[in-house]
C-alpha cells in the first residue's frame, strides 16, 4: 500500500532544541488516523513539516510522494483546516467560495454550494459576524472543496473525526 506520509529520521530543532527527533513513520493511503501525544510531544511540529509550513532540520519527510509545498500541484494536493479556522471576517460566504475557487485548481463549486446552503449560511454575510460554529463549517467547507487527496485537521477530537491522521511516533 502506498504510503501519503513517509518520514525517516525526522527532525526539527529550534536553537539547541529539538522538537521533534529521529521520527520514522509511514501513514498508509486509506487510512483515518489521528495524532496523539502528550503536551510538548512534536505533534504539531510534525503536522507543520507535513504541510509544508516548516522545513525539518533532519531527516526526510514526503507527501503523496513529493516534498511538501513543493509546489502549486503539490499544495493543490492536500487540505488544511486550521483549528482557529483562519477565515476573512470582512469578506461575505460567498466571496470565501470564490476566493477558494480561484486559489484550488481542483475546486468543487457544487459540493461548496450544497455544503453553505444545507448549513443556512447567508452567502451575503460577512465571516466576522458568524457563530464560532458557523466559522469552523464555511472553513471546514473551504478544506473540503479543494478535493484534496491528504486532508489534514488541527481540531479537537470529536469535531472532524473524518479530517485527521494518526501515527505512533515516539516524541523527544
């Protein structure tokens, strides 16, 4: 089977320190996983240098067999869902779907368009105004409508059971 994530001795250090060290993993395609870990453990680090937000220190790391953010093909590849759900509080529904249309080669309009409707969401009301849980589901639909083949969450359990990934890697 082939692998969505690979690592071999994987590491990032900040100054003197590591955050994460010596991380050999592979993630199956297919697979629903989630990362688990305690506080300080290289979690999110890991999760940055998979998305391509960090450029490890050690090691080798590979994304649907490329480097991550190698590159507009490869960015196009995988989804991001922020746990913060980064979104533009001055921009209307609508024009988050557009700026998402133009930004993903991949994008599906109809599923973004289901998607917003079967939540309720006023296309014409900006994203600063929605709840917090409004927010997460027009970025939860931004993530989603990309189609990507690894899609990857910094949620909280129980929110997005379906947008994680998990391995055993053994922190620092």
């Amino acid at each position: 089977m082939t692998a969505v994530i690979q690592t071999e001795e994987l590491g990032k250090r900040y100054r003197t320190r590591w955050a994460l060290a010596g991380c050999t993993l592979s993630i199956p395609a297919g697979h629903v996983v989630g990362l688990v870990g305690p506080n300080g453990a290289g979690k999110t680090t890991l999760i940055n240098l998979a998305t391509g937000m960090l450029a490890p220190s050690a090691g080798t790391i590979e994304v649907l067999g490329g480097r991550p953010a190698a590159g507009p093909a490869q960015l196009a590849r995988v989804g991001y869902l922020a746990q913060d759900a980064p979104l533009y509080a001055g921009l209307p529904v609508a024009d988050h779907l557009r700026l998402g249309a133009h930004l993903n080669p991949g994008w599906d309009a109809e599923l973004a368009r289901r998607r917003v409707e079967r939540l309720g969401l006023d296309p014409k009301q900006k994203a600063g105004t929605l709840s917090g849980g409004q927010r997460a589901q027009l970025a939860l639909t931004l993530a989603v409508a990309k189609r990507p083949e690894l899609a990857r969450s910094s949620t909280r359990p129980g929110r997005c059971p379906r947008w994680a990934w998990k391995t055993s890697c053994s922190p620092t």
